[in-house]
C-alpha cells in the first residue's frame, strides 16, 4: 500500500500532544510492515533546532490564497529509526517559522486558518510535483481536515489522483478548526459547498467537519471513544455527523513507541524488567524523589501526574484531593506539565505549603516524564474524556498501576482492580474512593498489588496490533 500521511506535528520535531508521537511512530511501523508511505508536515522553527539533517527538494510552490499568490518550498528529512519513511516539510517562513506551533503565550494565532490552508494545499500540490504515486490520502485533526475535501472537490479528476481513497483520524474531537465563514474565501473551495452537510457548523466554517465528511474512512484513536463521540455529552456538536457515518467510523487503539520500555530507558537510575521489578523500581522511586528535593522514604506512597494542566485533564480535581492525602496519610504528588494558568498557580501554592509532599515542575521535560513513570507507586489520570491517552499505558509497562477515569482510552486500556483502578463519575468522592482503593492496596495488600504490577507490565501495547488495523482500513477503502 501507498499512503501519504499529513499531519501537523511529529516528534522529535514539534510535539503538542500525542498527535505527534502517532505521527512518529505508526509510520514508521507501517513502513517496517512493507508499506510505502510517506509524511508531510509543515516546517516549523523546531524542525531546524531539531538539528536532523534536512535537503531543500529544489522546487517552489506557489499556492492561491484569496487574491493573493503564496510562495513556499518544500525540504525533506527522516526521523532516526525510521530510515525508509521520508519527511516532507512544507517552508512558509511567515506561516510557521515562529515560537509556537499553534498558540503564542496561550493565544491561537489568527491566521492559523490561513497558514492550514495554505499546507493542505501545498500537500495537494507537492503529491504532483513529486510524481508521487499513492493510494491512500491519510489526514489528522482539524490542521488537515481541509485535504479529504480538496481530494474530493478540486484535485479528484486530476489523473495522479483519481485512484486516491482517504482516511481521516480524529485525536481529540474538541478541538475541530472553526473560523469566521468569510475565511471561506481562503479556502478556494466554492461558496455551493458551504451548507450544513458538508463544511458549515453553526454558521462557521468548519476543518475537522469538512475532513469528517468527504473522506472514506473515519478512525479515531480508541474502541470507547469511537461509541462515545457519537453521544451528545461526548460529540462537541458533531455527534449527528458521526453517526451518520457510523459505518465508516472505526476505533483503532493508539500503540506505545520504543523508547517507553523500562529494560532499555537510558533515562533511568537503573533499568528494570517484569523479573526484578521489585528490587530495582524502589531504586528509581528513592532517584526521583531525590530529584523533587522529597523525604526519600520507600514507605510513603508516591503519585506521579504528567500531561497537560486542563480542565478536560482533571486537574482541578486533583488539586482538589492533594491536602486530603497529604494532610492525613502523608502521600507524596510529583506533577508534570504545563498548562491553564489557574491551575499551574493552584499547583505551585500547594507545592509552596507541602513542600515535603508536592513537587510540580511546570514545563515538560520527556527524560523527566520517564522517571516519574518509573519512580511513583500510582500514576493519576482522572480526565473527564480521553480519546485514547499514553501516559496509563506507559505506567502499566513500567510497573505503576494507574488511577483512571472509566472514559475513552482508559477505559480500554485499564482494567479495574487487575492492571490498575477506575473510577465511573469525574467527582471528588468516586476519586477519593478510588485512590484509597489504590493506597489500601500499597499499605495492607502488598501481595496483590505486586500481583496487579506484573499483570499490567505483561501487556502488549505495541504498535504492530495498532498498525495492521489501520492497514485493515486503508484495504477497505483502497480504490480497486
């Protein structure tokens, strides 16, 4: 099969969230598979710091936007591991050689529609000025929602491109690409196709929608969240067009990359596997809580949370629980992240008054995640909705059984009482509940919690499950 994969982020070179370590890692695996597939990305000021080596393809782009004409190139690159996956980076210096990806200092960008525009097309246009020949057109989030609508709108009865199916995932149906519906205009997709059904959303036009209707397939990033985004509580407004296409919609459980294995992660005091878990682990638990100035003390309990500090993440319940556990059985949180400002402040000032039980770091830091993954005893995830999640799979393989909410990925990924807990309402009481249920095991059950810890290690999380059900889809859709 051959697959064009369009994306906004992959790591190492930019990274907002999990998009981007998809973006990096089923690539890869699919092309391990004997797939050729490739990636588009645009070239952010990150993708030069990334210090990867990059050569210029030597032709320029010049793409309509409005009345204007905007001019760009194309570079191309590969990610270590990753030899026979080419990346291709679209240049636009005044679109995205800035600070921010998305957002400056908590500010979307008010071109942000522009600059998407102008990569969806330049992805359109790069496919013939490559000659590359492909078979599936595969696009992710709003940042590229566009393309499935420009394969099926303007470019479909171009010769290079009449056999191309696409698939579009979504990663989190929260954020969809909606802007002013005279932008439009920008588009180059005629005014005829700005209608409920197709790229109009409450009189707004609408990426992720345009992406979600005129593309073969829909996949989206977990089992659960697939059934839940169809909900009114779960769709954010585009559960009637989801399902509608319920039989295009598939869930495909997100796999975890390489370097989140505890046998090989350089990143630690000591490297462990399921056989001395026990005896080494603690030495990464006394490492980190060194690291986060804390009582080195094996007994007390120790709660790791990295991620995102929002809302959506349950962070405020979080802050919300902390004096409870520290003020009366003298827990210790290391918390990860970065984020909502209120809730950065509410973390600091707890970290301000336990000093000797709560250490945030507010930024992120991968070799850091890593430790925190290995050092704590529970891993705390309580997000309101979670289309797939990472960090509760990377605890259970590093021996931290993880405290969820029973949403989305997590609960796919999560069983209760066997590789980790879960609660069912996103309240202080149900978390409370469960996090004694956890704590109860650590103190008075230490022989099923260890029980729990060698279950959860001895899952598969790996990519290749992942990667072939996505090939399973492409078949489905491919042009015969």
């Amino acid at each position: 099969m051959r697959i064009l994969f369009a994306t906004s982020e992959a790591t190492p070179f930019a990274k907002t969230g999990g998009l981007a370590d998809v973006s990096a890692s089923l690539p890869r695996v699919l092309g391990e598979q004997g797939h050729d597939i490739c990636v588009f990305m645009p070239l952010y000021k990150s993708v030069f710091n990334s210090g990867l080596p990059l050569r210029n393809m030597g032709f320029d782009l010049s793409i309509p936007i409005r009345n204007k004409t905007v001019f760009g190139t194309v570079w191309e690159g590969r990610i270590p591991g990753s030899p026979n996956v080419p990346f291709y980076f679209v240049q636009q210096d005044d679109y995205f050689d800035r600070d921010g990806i998305y957002s400056q200092h908590g500010t979307d960008y008010e071109d942000n529609c522009e600059r998407f525009v102008f990569f969806c097309r330049s992805v359109m246009e790069s496919i013939e000025r490559l000659w590359l020949d492909i078979d599936i057109l595969h696009s992710n989030d709003w940042q590229t929602g566009l393309l499935p609508a420009y394969l099926r709108l303007m470019y479909g009865s171009r010769p290079r491109f009449q056999r191309v199916a696409s698939v579009h995932t979504i990663h989190n149906l929260a954020y969809q690409g909606v802007f002013w519906h005279w932008d439009m205009k920008l588009t180059g997709i005629g005014w005829e196709h700005f209608r409920y059904d197709e790229l109009e959303f409450y009189g707004k036009l609408n990426f992720l929608k345009a992406g979600l209707t005129f593309c073969d397939a829909i996949t989206t990033v977990s089992p659960r969240y697939a059934v839940e985004i169809q909900t009114e509580g779960f769709g954010c407004g585009m559960n009637d067009v989801l399902a509608y296409r319920c039989d295009r919609l598939f869930g495909i459980l997100n796999g975890i990359s390489k370097e989140w294995n505890p046998s090989t992660d350089n990143n630690l005091a000591v490297t462990y596997s399921s056989e001395d878990v026990f005896e080494k682990k603690p030495v990464c638990k006394q490492a980190l809580q060194a690291e986060m100035n804390l009582p080195q003390r094996r007994d007390l309990p120790l709660i790791g949370i990295v991620g995102r500090l929002a809302f959506q993440k349950g962070i405020d319940l979080v802050c919300d629980v902390i004096p409870t556990w520290v003020e009366n059985h003298n827990v210790q949180f290391v918390i990860l992240g970065t984020g909502d400002t209120a809730l950065e402040t509410r973390l600091s000032e707890l970290a301000a008054k336990y000093p000797k039980n709560v250490a945030v770091r507010s930024e992120f830091c991968d070799p850091i995640a890593h430790r925190i993954e290995a050092g704590a005893d529970l891993f705390l995830m309580p997000s309101r909705y979670e289309p797939c999640g990472l960090n509760q799979m990377y605890s259970q393989i590093y021996g931290t059984l993880p405290i969820v909410h029973d949403t989305g990925g997590l609960a796919d990924t999560v069983t209760d009482e066997e590789t980790g807990f879960s609660f069912n309402n996103d309240n202080i009481d149900e978390l409370n509940k469960t996090i004694w249920r956890a704590l109860d095991k650590f103190w008075h059950q230490p022989a099923r919690f260890q029980e729990m810890i060698q279950q959860a290690m001895k899952l598969d999380w790996s990519w290749q499950r992942s990667a072939e059900q996505y090939a399973s889809v492409y078949d489905k859709v491919k042009r015969k």
